[in-house]
C-alpha cells in the first residue's frame, strides 16, 4: 500500500528549508567574505571585487597584526579574564539563584526585586567609575572581575531552570540530613549543567568582546591590556595612518610590500578576535539548546 503523499506538508517544508537556507547564507556570507579579505594582499583589496576566495593570497594582514609584541601578552590577558570571569559569574550566580528559588527563604520576592531593577536603572558611567576608584580597583586587574561576579539577567535564567526540578529530589537529600551546601554542590550543580552552560557561553562572549572596562579603568597600565583592546587601538593606528598617506590611489601606486589598509587589517582583527569563540562554541552547542529551552520556561 503507497504512502498517501500529503502535498501540503511537502509544500511546507520544502518552502521552510529555502527559506533556512538562504537565511543561513546571509547569516554566513559576511563572516566569510571578512575572511577572504583578510587573506587577500591589502593593495588589491582596494579595487572590490573580493566574494568567497581571496584574489592574491597572502599572510601580510595577520603578520602586521602580531608583530605587534603585546598581542601575545594581552591575548592571555584576554583569556585569563574570561576564564574568570565565567568561573566567578556562574557560581555566584548560580548560588543566588538557588537561594532565592526556595520557597522557604522569606525574603525572596524582595531580593529578586532589587535583581530585576538593576537592569533597568542604573547609576550611570560617572557614579560607576568614581564608585570603581574607591575600592580601589582602577588599574588592577580585579577590575576585570569583581564588578561581573553576579548577572541579574543570568540569575533569572539560572533561577527559571531550577524552578523545574521536583522539590521531591531536594526533600530527600534534606530527609537524609543534607544540608544547603550538599544539595547545591552535589544535586543542583549536576543537575544545572545545560543552562550554566548556556550562561557560561554567554559570559564567555561578552567578557572575551569587552574592551571598553579596559579603556575607562585600565588603559594607562599596558600590563592589562586586553586582546579586544589592543586590536581596537591597532585598527585606529593604521586608520591613522592611512589618512596620513594621503590618496588611495598613489598608496596603491607604491607598490610596497608590506601596504596594509584600514579595511584588510579590519578583517584580519575580526578574524582573530571570533576564532576562539567560534572553536568553543561546538562543544557546548547540545548544552545551550537545553538550557535555553528549559531556562525560559515558566511554571
């Protein structure tokens, strides 16, 4: 007996997975093309033209980048701060958000209040630098840090997801005289890894991105300057220098081999600052999916 087609659902998909289709082209082509730019001889650039492949290949953009001797030094910068900043901001976060999704605790609505007002109001930049002085962070590295170690968008994620775990689970590590401690590290831990996951990849990304904490607190001590930074301070130095050259036309003209331009070194930062993300990101995919879907769930 044949399948009876139903021509409507084939219609459907078939307009569904054009649809995705082109859309993933237009999500995929820019980056893409960035990449081809920043292979490709800043010289030529100039002329267009550049698609999918770069016209002469060449490893002149990303050599200026890193003969720059700090990168190096700002890229562990980078990476240290990030991992910090994920650590401390998923603990934290992750412990307020158990405490107040007890039904127990009594002040919980008012906490969880203040949390939510604070991303909407805030001081402003003046009253947080002068505020970021007094405790004595400004130039040190804990800049980086301690202002970050708690998210109220994060903890009402974290929060939402621990909402859906039975209160029968933790009743009965508190039966078997568990305490707090216990039932957070040895059941909601385990047990939230898709969404802390989901919070970490968020932090991640937003603290590997940051360079504007380094322009305001930190950027009279080189020692702290971060990767996102010192690829910001290197783009305005070949703009510099490219308004400074003159015409285009008489730059192309030169024929000197080591010519960059403002538009191949943009690619090549680009190219550099998304690579880490890029390669983390596959491996806690399956975890953000989840978490997303359970972490915005209500009861």
């Amino acid at each position: 007996m044949k399948r009876r087609v139903n021509y409507n659902e084939y219609i459907f998909n078939t307009i569904n997975v054009t649809i995705m289709i082109l859309f993933s082209i237009t999500m995929l082509y820019p980056f893409w093309n960035t990449i081809a730019v920043s292979f490709n001889e800043a010289i030529d650039t100039i002329r267009g033209g550049i698609t999918l492949m770069p016209r002469r290949f060449t490893l002149q953009n990303y050599r200026i980048v890193f003969s720059n001797g700090t990168i190096f030094h700002a890229f562990l910068v980078s990476v240290t701060r990030t991992t910090l900043n994920v650590l401390t901001n998923v603990f934290f976060t992750a412990m307020i958000a158990y405490v107040l999704s007890r039904p127990n605790f009594i002040f919980r609505k008012q906490f969880t209040v203040i949390l939510v007002v604070s991303m909407y109001i805030n001081a402003g930049l003046i009253p947080t630098y002068f505020l970021i002085k007094n405790l004595h962070l400004l130039n040190t590295f804990w800049v980086y840090v301690i202002p970050s170690m708690v998210s109220a968008f994060n903890f009402l994620v974290i929060r939402t997801f621990l909402r859906n775990i039975p209160e029968s689970i933790i009743e009965s590590v508190r039966i078997d005289g568990g305490t707090d401690f216990i039932i957070f590290f040895k059941i909601i831990l385990p047990l939230s890894k898709p969404v802390l996951a989901t919070v970490a990849l968020f932090v991640a990304v937003g603290a590997w991105n940051s360079w504007f904490d380094t322009l305001i607190y930190a950027s009279s001590k080189v020692n702290l300057h971060t990767l996102q930074y010192k690829l910001m301070e290197f783009l305005q130095s070949s703009q510099a220098q490219s308004r400074s050259a003159g015409d285009i036309g008489s730059m192309a003209l030169s024929k000197t081999s080591n010519m960059v331009t403002p538009v191949s070194i943009r690619a090549a930062i680009t190219v550099i600052a998304a690579t880490p993300i890029i390669i983390v990101y596959p491996f806690i995919q399956r975890y953000f999916v989840i978490g997303m879907n359970l972490g915005g769930v209500k009861e």
